[in-house]
C-alpha cells in the first residue's frame, strides 16, 4: 500500500481534474453540497453524476456506472450505500479510476463486523491499484487547484491562502472554514480523512509538507495514526520552514472514548502524545480560535525571532492587557532606545510618555484629520528601527466597515494603508498587526488588507496567545530529529523483575552513577560493609520477587551504629524470605545520602509509541502534582535538559531558597544516560525506573532501580 501513497499519487489525488459522483441524486443533501462546492472554489472541470435509474443529477446528464463513462474521470466521489460501495470500486477499476472518496459509515466505527468489512475495502482498493480516502468521509477542497468533491457547506468568500488543513472529524471542517472566512484567513488544502482505512492523517501531514500552496499546516487530531510516518513528517515539515499547528481531542478518559465511538479508533495516552508533538516541535493550541490565529500569525506574518517585543497602540488599557499577556507567555518588553523614544515624542501630546508598550493615546481622535499618517503610523516608524526589539505589535489598523462617502478621507485611508503597507515590508523586524477585539473582518477592511497580504490577529488574548506560539516554535525550528517511534514487532510475555542488585550493576556497567553499596549474606558482612562504606546506611532486602520492598517491611533506613545495622540485617532479611516465599539473593547495604533533591526517572513502553522517558521530582512533585515531563526515546542531553526545564519544581533544583543548586548540564547527561541504556534493552524492556536519582550540586547518584523485561511473543500479522 506504501506504492499508492506514494507523493506524487497522493498529489494527483487531492488536485482531480474531473469528478464522478456515484450514487448523485438531487435529494441527497450530500450531493447538493458536492454540487455547492464545486463553483464555490471556482472548479471548471467536469462534475458527472452516476445513478442507476436517474436520468439527470445537477441539472446534467447523468450515466448508469462507471463503466459507462466516455473517458476515465480523475477522481469518484461515492456516494453509495454501505453495501454497494465494493461494487462500485469493482466498476472503477474497470472503468480506469484511480481514485475514490468513500462517504458511507458502518465500518470500523460500528465494532468487529465492521472493522472486517472495512479490510476487505482497503484489500480491494489495493488491488485494484485506486487510493481511497476514507470511509466515512466528507471529503476535501483545494483552492490552489480549484477543486472540491466535498459533502459539506462552503462558506463564502472562500479566500485561497497559506493555512493547509487535515481532520480526523469531518463536520468540523465547515466549523474552521466559517472562523476561516470571518477572519480573512485563506486556506489552500482542507481534507478530512474519515476512518483512514488507507490514506491517514500521517500520509496527509506529509502531503501538506509537499505542498506548495501550503506555508502552514493545522490538525485537528483525535488519535496520532501510524506515529512513525507522522514524526518522519514533522521532521520533513522543519526542515522545509513549515510549522504544524495541532488542536488535539481527547485529553480526559471521556474524550478519547468519544473518539472510539466517532472511527473506531483508540486515542492512546494524551500524556505520550503530547510528549512526541513537543520533541517534534509541533504547537499544541486548546481551541478552534487559537489553532486558526496561530496559523494566520505563521502564515501571513513575518515570524518573530525573539522574544522581546515592541508595543505600538492609541490605548492605555490595551497596553496593560498586553503587558500582563506578555509576562504569560513570556515575552519581555524592553526599554525605548534614547533615539527611539525621541523621535516618538516629537509625534506625542504633552502628557504622553514615550514608554514600551506605547500608548499614543486617543488625542488623535480629538483633532480634525489634516493628513493619512497618523501619530500611532509616526511612533511605529520610529519603532521598528529600535535596535533593542525583535519585533513589533501594532494595534493601528483600524478601518470602518464601508468605504468612506467623504472622497477626502477616503483617499487619505487608501494612502495610509499603502504607507503602511509599503512600511510593514521595509521594516527591519516584523511588524505583527492585531485587532482590538476578535470579530469579523468587514467587507471593506478585507478589500483593503488582503491583497496586501495584511493580516489581522484576532484580538489580544488570541493574538498574544499565537505570537507566544510562534516565538516557542521558531526557537527550536531546524533542530527537529523524528524520535525512533512505531508499534513493536513484538509484545512482551509475563514481566521478569530483575534484582536490585542487577539493576545496579546495568547502570554501573553503563557509566551511569550509582550509590555505593555491598551485597552481603550474613550480619558480620553487613556490619563491616556498612563500617567501609560509612555511616549512617540502609540495608535492603535484595530480589527479583521483591519490586516493593518497603511495603513488606525488607528495608530499613538511617541505620548509625553496628549494633543497629546488624539487628536491621536479621529484620529485613526474614521479612524479605516472607515476602519473597522463600530464598533470596542477600541484603544489600548502601550509603545513605541526605538533603539534595530527588527526581524520578523512568522509562516505560507505550504499544503505539514505543519506549517513553519520564523526568520529575520525587515524592509528591511526581505523584500529587503531577509535575512530570515526557519524552519519545531517543533523548539526548539537550532534550533531557527541555524536559528539566519543563518541570514546575525547577526552582528546587536550582537551589531557590537557600538550596544547593544542581549541576542541570551534568544531570541531563544522566537523565539522557538512562534512557539510552533503556533503548539498548530494545524489544525486551518493559520498566526502568530510578527512584529516587538524587543530586546535590554535580553530585548524581541513582539510589535505587527497578529493571521489569519479558520475553517477546511475535505479533499477529
């Protein structure tokens, strides 16, 4: 199948030339959208309704099959019921069509019965050598090719445009084309991929790489399919500049069961999801708004390159709306340069000040107008020449919902939108134009702004929101490496604890830092033991049946004296033969170690992800407030280092409030160690764990470990 979706397939099939509808029919009010669309995109090919009794569909003639098509159309758009769709894959092989939509449901959405019917499609779509997108698919439009076999509505004006789309819900598509078109954001691709029996969202985010008409990519995902044609992807999407924008569903227990119920298909763990879009560089947004807005900001705008922003508005509150926003998303909002904040005054009224952010404040509305520039267009020619801004948010393109009847002012708006215009491109640093409020973009403001190729952030809140989205996003653009994910071959067998002294000597073995300690067998031997490695001590019970030794009473801690080191020996020696049903290996003494800060790190096995590293600080930090970054494996020390600085308790570890800070570089190699360790086990792991691995300054040791493999059983073809 890897042949069909190759990417010149996958090109011809989202740019058809000609479409058949089979199973058109005038009270279909799937085919009345087909038929909507098409012009709505200013399609020109032929649209050929298929019925087996109707004579005309459309208002056009319509033939009985497939088969009886004069020449081979580029694409069928089947509109048939469920039963019949294999038939009619059967007449377009036959009649030369490479290409089909599946619009009918009943497939894998419905249980087993289904998902089999659903191979037995894709089995059929491949041998007949005809990629198929779905079922259970609304189709998709493509403005840049002037084509739309799409079963819904198309709000109007369509505007052609940067911001490429791909769903794993289809009504939902009609929901981002209307905040689409209200705010003047042109789309080039928008497809929605139903079930994805064969074309998945992973072949359509790598379509979208490809695509030139597309500068932005945005999802709408339920679940991550085939994770490793999706990272190999998004790796692809860095290195050609093109960001990819992801509002993800299923977040709670109750989400990923409505997306069960939508295709059938299991969302997996959110928490593993996010970590692999994080390392992919991939910007996750919350809502349609904010996915929408950041995508306008990446794809009309200039993207900014840092972090400290420059402010240019005609109001005080939004300067103190935008100041508190900024500290939220952390941005900085320097100082004027001397030069800057004079030539700023000169344009100003005396009880004005020439402060980021600038508020040129509302005495330009008290004056009769005498020319297009305005105060607020002096101060932003002033700003965007400050050396010490990266770029600059203007909140001074306001126009009026109509064209002026005044002849006077409106030539005076036509010549400020062209000064403008010609400033935003001259400008050293981007300049990032927002509206006041998030409403729609009147007629005459479209006019205007949108053959500049102006664009208008949607408000504050959303457009700092997308501004804070794009600054993380260029910060780690070019340095995407796809982590190695994928289901396994194989699927572990029964667990197989190790010992805790195994466990040490596999970090040991590694280079990886370990506490000290001795494996014994008798009282004598953990006193003496305990005398070389220094007191105070801990003396554990040691064995493979014993993965949660302190809750059975086989460890004891602080131990001081010989005396109590030895009673300890006898103690957690017969509570480790309890628990353990018999013999074990010995009792192990470790030196103690007090203060510093303990962290968890762990790595588990996740069936669609592969091997997942997790980093966070001991005790509650982890447990209560859930303060843990994920990763995808491999991680090296720079992403272990992110993953650090992720974490809500970095404070502790950088020694806030009278601690000892942690070497944060010596301990990300550590962290990058053990999950490198945990890779080289491959298909055999299924835990690692330290906990706790404790630091104090470039001290790092691992105090304790707990290793689980088992052994593989190959999976069912």
């Amino acid at each position: 199948m890897n042949a069909l979706l190759s990417a010149d397939r996958l090109a011809e099939f989202f740019a058809p030339r000609s479409i058949a509808v089979v199973g058109a029919s005038d009270s279909s009010g799937w085919c009345r959208f087909i038929a909507a669309a098409a012009p709505a995109v200013g399609y020109k090919g032929p649209l050929i309704p298929v019925h087996p009794v109707h004579q005309t569909v459309f208002g056009k003639p319509a033939v009985r099959s497939l088969r009886e098509l004069a020449e081979p159309v580029d694409l069928a758009f089947i509109v048939a019921p469920t039963a019949a769709v294999g038939d009619v894959l059967d007449d377009a092989a036959a009649a030369g069509v490479r290409n089909a939509v599946v619009l009918a449901s009943g497939y894998r959405e419905t249980g087993p019965d289904g998902a089999a019917q659903e191979r037995d499609l894709v089995a059929r779509a491949v041998a007949h050598d005809i990629v198929l997108l779905g079922p259970n698919c609304l189709g998709f439009l493509n403005t840049s090719a002037a084509v739309a076999p799409y079963a819904l509505s198309v709000p109007r004006p369509l505007q052609p445009g940067p911001v490429g789309i791909a769903l794993q819900s289809g009504a939902l598509a009609s929901v981002l084309l209307g905040f689409a078109k209200a705010r003047a954001i042109g789309v080039s691709t928008v497809a929605t991929v139903g079930n994805e029996a064969m074309i998945n969202i992973a072949d359509l985010l790598g379509h979208l790489v490809a695509d030139a008409a597309t500068r932005v990519i945005c999802l709408f995902l339920e679940q991550v399919t085939d994770p490793e044609v999706f990272a190999a992807a998004a790796e692809r999407a860095d290195r050609a500049g093109k960001p990819i924008v992801v509002l993800k569903a299923g977040t709670s227990p109750a989400g990923r069961q409505a997306a069960l119920a939508h295709t059938g298909a299991i969302a997996g763990d959110d928490a593993v999801v996010d970590a692999m879009l994080r390392q992919l560089n991939v910007i996750r947004t919350t809502s349609i708004e904010e996915l929408l807005s950041t995508a306008a900001l990446l794809g009309y705008d200039r993207w900014p390159r840092g972090r400290r922003m420059g402010v240019v508005t005609a109001s005080g509150g939004a300067c103190d709306l935008i100041a508190d926003a900024a500290a939220t998303q952390g941005l900085e909002l320097p100082a004027f340069s001397a030069e800057t904040a004079a030539a700023i005054e000169a344009n100003l009224p005396p009880f004005a000040a020439a402060r980021n952010p600038l508020d040129v404040t509302g005495y330009l509305l008290a004056n009769a107008r005498t020319s297009a520039l305005t105060s607020v267009d002096r101060a932003l020619d002033a700003v965007v020449d400050d050396p010490g801004l990266d770029f600059v948010l203007f909140s001074g393109v306001n126009l009026p919902d109509v064209r002026p009847p005044d002849p006077v002012l409106a030539g005076q708006l036509d010549e400020r939108i062209g000064w403008l215009t010609r400033r935003l491109e001259s400008a050293p640093i981007p300049v990032i134009p927002v509206a006041p409020t998030c409403v729609d973009v009147a007629g005459y403001a479209r006019e205007q702004l949108t053959p500049r190729g102006i664009h208008l952030l949607g408000g504050i809140e959303l457009g700092m929101r997308a501004i804070g989205n794009a600054v993380r996003w260029t910060e780690r653009a070019g340095t995407v490496s796809a982590p190695g994910v994928g289901r396994r071959s194989a699927v572990p067998g029964a667990p197989m604890p190790w010992s805790e002294a195994e466990g040490r000597k596999l970090l040991a073995d590694a280079g990886l830092p370990v506490v000290p300690g001795e494996l014994v067998q008798s009282a004598a031997e953990a006193t003496q033991a305990a005398l070389r490695l220094g007191l105070p001590v801990a003396v554990k019970a040691c064995s493979a049946r014993l993965s949660h030794k302190s809750d059975v009473g086989a460890v004891a801690l602080g131990l001081g004296s010989a005396a109590e080191v030895a009673a300890a020996y006898q103690r957690v020696r017969a509570a480790g033969e309890r628990a353990a049903g018999g013999g074990i290996d010995g009792v192990l003494v470790t030196a103690m170690r007090a203060g510093g800060v303990e962290l968890l790190v762990g790595v588990t096995v996740d069936p669609a992800f592969g091997p997942v590293l997790a980093v966070g600080l001991g005790g509650i930090w982890v447990e209560t407030l859930g303060d843990a970054s994920l990763r995808l494996l491999p991680v090296d020390a720079a992403e272990a280092g992110q993953m650090l600085a992720e974490l809500r308790g970095l404070p502790v570890l950088r020694g806030d409030r009278g601690g000892q800070p942690a070497d944060l570089a010596k301990l990300a190699k550590v962290i990058a160690g053990i999950g490198e360790l945990a890779g080289d086990l491959a298909d055999e792991l299924q835990a690692l764990e330290v906990n706790p691995l404790w630091v104090t300054g470039d001290q790092i040791e691992a105090l304790d470990v707990l290793v689980i493999t088992g052994q593989e059983t190959e999976l069912a073809a």
